[in-house]
C-alpha cells in the first residue's frame, strides 16, 4: 500500500492498531447448510463530539474455504444494546481483505507495525489505487439493508489455492463513529463540517487531499475534516460519559463446495472522474463529494459516472451507500436500460433502526439472476441523486455483485437451472 492517501490510510496512518479479542457467540445452521455466527469487534472508545476512524485488523471471521451469503452490521454498546445514530452515528464501515506473511504475524500482532508483510486485496472494481478496497461496507443504513444473496450465490473467501504461499487471509474492518452527543449541530457533525470541528490551528497548512495536495480553504466538510480524535464543537457546558462501543456483525456463510457459484464484488463511485487514455480507463474516484444549495431551482442534485466495465456478468445483487439526504441511486447500461435503483428509507421513530430523519436503510436488487446482463466493455453509468440542500461529504458509492460471464463455461451456468433453483 502507498503511504499517500486514500480512505483506508486515513485511518491507518493515525496508527490506533487494535487487533480484536472478543469472543463470537452463536453458530446457527440451517437446512440450506447456511451456518452463521455473530461477532463483535474491539471496543472502541468515544466521548460526547469525538469522531473515531480506526482500522480494526485480523478481525474475526469465519474459517476455512467459505462462501459468503450475509454480513450485516450495527453499532452496540458495552451492555450488547444497539445505540441510536442519534447518539453514535456509524459514517461508514468497510470491510477489507488483506494477507499477512505467516512467518511476520506474531511481530505484526506484537509490534503494531504493519508496514511489512501485509498486503490489501481489493475488490474486482472500479477504483483506483487504494481507494474504496472493500468488499462489504454501509454505514447508518446498515441495520435496514439486506446483504444477503439469494440462491447458490455467494463471495468465495479462503480459498486456499488463491492465497500466495507463506501468507494468510485476514479481514479488517475501516470504521468512522461520530459521537454526537452534546455536539451544537448534531446533523452538520455527522457531515463532517470542518467549521463545526475543534480543528488544529495549522489544519489547513498540512492536511492533504486525496491527491497529496493541500486541501483548499474551499473544503468545507468530508472525511478529511472527521479525523481520529477531532472533536464536534459541544453546546456550552455539555458533560457526558465516554463509552465504549462494538460493531456488532453477522455473517453467514457455506462450505464451499460445486454446488456454490462465485460472485465478483464491484463498488462503483458516482464521483469517478474516469477517463480513458484510449486503451484502459483510469479511474478518478472522488469518494465524497459537496452538494451546494442551488438557489435557483428546486431539482435535486445529480451526480454521474460513466464507468467501463471490462468484464460483464449477470447482476445478481446491487445496493448503496449514502448519506442522509439520498433521493435514490440508479446503475443504468449504455443504452439506458436501468440494471438497478436502490431507494432510501427514512426513520421516523426514536428506536435505534428508525431514527428520525436519518437515512436508515437502502433498498436492494435482487434481479431474477440471468435477467440482466452487462456485456464485457460496456459503459454504465451511476447515477446519485440527493435534495438540493448544501451538503459536505456526500457519497454514493455502489456495491454489485455480478456472476462473471466467463465463468459460466466452468460453473455450467444454466439460467433455466437458476430459476428454478430459486
Ligand atoms: C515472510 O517474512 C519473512 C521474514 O521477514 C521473510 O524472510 C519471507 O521472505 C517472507 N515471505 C514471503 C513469501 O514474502
Ligand atoms: C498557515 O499558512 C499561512 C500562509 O499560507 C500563514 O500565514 C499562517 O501563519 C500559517 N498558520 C499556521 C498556524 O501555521
Ligand atoms: C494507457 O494506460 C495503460 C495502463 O497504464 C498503459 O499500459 C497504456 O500504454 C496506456 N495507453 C496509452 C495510449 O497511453
Ligand atoms: C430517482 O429520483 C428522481 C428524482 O426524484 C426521479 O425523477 C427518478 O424517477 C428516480 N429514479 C428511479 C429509477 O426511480
């Protein structure tokens, strides 16, 4: 991994190496063979206003060669208790695969250091570099969005004849907790406004962008402005307790076996600035983005991507995340066929799950599996929708799961077979 940059280094160069310990609790099977377990990660530790970016690494997950059909995740306290968005607000979890040296993993776990004998494995698409890596990753709508995959489908992990000899297959997850209890202005907290922060004297003197460049004065909110340890300006006299909290997750998984078919795992960013230089596309993923009030219209505010996609398949299972605000996110094909549209669900309640006026799901696709084909070359483009109201750190970040066409000479991929599998 560079050392300059990216989502994922934001939070490993802050350097809080937490290695999680606690203990999984119920394997459960089913008739289906679908086994499943619920962990929970290292606590972390947040006060009234503090922001926490962490890399949780060698996170507990299941073993052995596994399909995954679920991995679903919520934020809990000390007592197990899920906590409000209102209270902690989960910006993002991503979960990403690495592999660790064998022979360096009593040092790594030992010493901290990760700089040898680790390296990230990314998903199959669309970014650049080192951003966006992960495979499964929401945020506050993670509680009211369904990860699983339908039928024989699944995310082969563990496989041991993929892994580099000498090396190992781990997880970790990159975690942003806002605690915004006691903050002035709870929603600008969770946007990450730099102007609400208790920011260092010299920020914008040394904080850079994604590029390595300094942020401009005109940065007004997004990650770069939620660091580790910053704090939300608290309304005059705020006392509150510091706790400590998990991510609480489930997955559920399968043997692997012939009866699995293999899904490849794409996140496409609305905020890919992709061009192509002719031959091969290269990406420009922005990650977040600002929506400026339009004073002159009441039309929602529309972001694009055009991303090639290099190799097709069949979609099988799309989902975003966003941010409070969402409107909807569409994947559209060349032609302008929609692939797929996901749609926010508000909460209106005070329960953790339904918090009001907080995005707390998004819907998902599940198209009837070989009903929709994206051809190897074809440009899709996503499109992210938001109100038009100014907004720092916006995402729209899309997840697919697509079965690769060139698969289907070793799987034998039937979709007659398929339909009626399911
Ligand atoms: C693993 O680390 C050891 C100790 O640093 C090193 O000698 C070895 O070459 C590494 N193995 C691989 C496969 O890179
Ligand atoms: C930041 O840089 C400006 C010049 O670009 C300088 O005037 C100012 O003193 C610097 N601030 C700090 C806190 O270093
Ligand atoms: C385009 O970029 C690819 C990958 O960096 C490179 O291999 C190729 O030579 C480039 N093509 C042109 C026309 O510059
Ligand atoms: C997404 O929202 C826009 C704006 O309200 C609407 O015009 C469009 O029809 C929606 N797209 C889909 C596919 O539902």
């Amino acid at each position: 991994m560079a050392t300059t940059s990216k989502v994922v280094m934001i939070s490993l160069s802050i350097m809080m190496m937490l290695f999680s310990t606690t203990l999984s609790v119920v394997l459960e099977f089913d008739e289906n063979h679908i086994k499943s377990t619920t962990f929970f990660s290292e606590k972390v530790e947040v006060g009234p206003g503090k922001i926490a970016v962490k890399t949780l690494f060698d996170i507990h997950f299941p073993k052995g060669h596994i399909g995954i059909k679920s991995f679903d995740v919520e934020v809990v306290d000390e007592d197990g208790n899920f906590v409000p968005l209102y209270e902690a607000y989960l910006h993002h979890w991503f979960a990403v695969k690495y592999i660790e040296n064998i022979t360096m993993s009593e040092y790594i776990k030992q010493s901290h250091d990760i700089r040898n004998g680790i390296e990230y494995e990314r998903n199959d698409g669309a970014c650049q570099g080192f951003l966006l890596p992960h495979y499964w990753g929401l945020g506050g709508e993670s509680q009211g969005t369904s990860s699983n995959l339908p039928g024989p489908f699944a995310v082969e992990v563990g496989n041991p004849t993929k892994i580099k000899h000498g090396f190992t297959e781990k997880w970790l997850f990159s975690i942003m907790l806002i605690d915004t209890r006691g903050t002035h202005d709870r929603k600008g907290c969770t946007e990450c406004r730099c102007k609400l922060m208790n920011l260092p004297k010299d920020f914008y003197n040394v904080t850079t962008n994604i590029n390595g460049q300094l942020l401009s004065k005109n940065y007004k909110g997004g990650l770069f402005c939620c660091q580790d340890n910053l704090q939300c300006k608290l309304r005059n006299g705020f006392k509150g307790p510091t706790r400590k909290l998990s991510l609480k997750y489930k997955i559920r998984w399968v043997d692997w076996d012939e009866h699995q078919v293999p899904l490849k795992f794409y996140i496409l960013d609305s905020a890919d600035r992709v061009i192509s230089n002719g031959s091969t596309p290269i990406h420009d993923c922005q990650v977040e983005y600002k929506i400026p009030r339009n004073h002159d219209n009441d039309f929602p505010h529309v972001k694009k991507a055009n991303i090639p996609i290099t190799k097709g398949g069949y979609l099988i299972h799309g989902t975003a995340h966003m941010h409070t605000g969402v409107v909807n996110i569409t994947l559209y094909g060349q032609d302008g066929r929609v692939l797929c549209t996901s749609n926010p669900k508000y909460g209106i309640g005070k329960e953790a799950g339904n918090e009001n006026g907080y995005l707390v799901g998004m819907s998902v696709c599940n198209p009837k599996p070989g009903s929709i084909i994206i051809k190897d070359g074809e440009i899709l483009t996503v499109e992210s929708i938001y109100e038009n109201k100014f907004r720092t750190g916006a995402m729209g970040i899309s997840t697919f799961t697509w079965q690769n066409i060139y698969q289907k000479k070793i799987w034998k991929f039937d979709v007659k077979l398929f339909s009626y599998l399911l």
